[in-house]
C-alpha cells in the first residue's frame, strides 16, 4: 500500500512538472489518503501484535 502511495506521488511530480495541474492535485490526493490508510494499518497491526504478545506472556 505504502508502494502505491509512492508511485501515485512520482506521478504527482511528474505531471506537476510538465504542467498538469489537475491531474497532479488528483494524484497528490489520491497518494495523501493511501499514505494515512497505510500509517492507521501499521499502527493497528502494532497494537494487535503487542495485544498479542503480552496475552502470551501472562499465559506462560
């Protein structure tokens, strides 16, 4: 997810530089909202593995 992030934001650059104002903003937005979902399901995983790894720890 975080790849698709990066390759909606080359674009972004891309279409920036020759002038392509809509489509840049479209794609910058586009990679904005994939970064923040990418970053919410880093942290929940973290918070599942960690949930995780203490209920082991008492168990044992």
């Amino acid at each position: 997810m975080l790849g698709y992030a990066l390759i909606f934001f080359v674009i972004a650059i891309i279409a920036a530089v020759f002038g392509f104002g809509g489509i840049a903003a479209s794609a910058a937005a586009v990679a904005k909202i994939l970064f923040w979902v990418f970053l919410a399901v880093a942290l929940v995983t973290l918070v599942i593995d960690l949930a995780g790894s203490a209920r082991r720890a008492l168990s044992s």
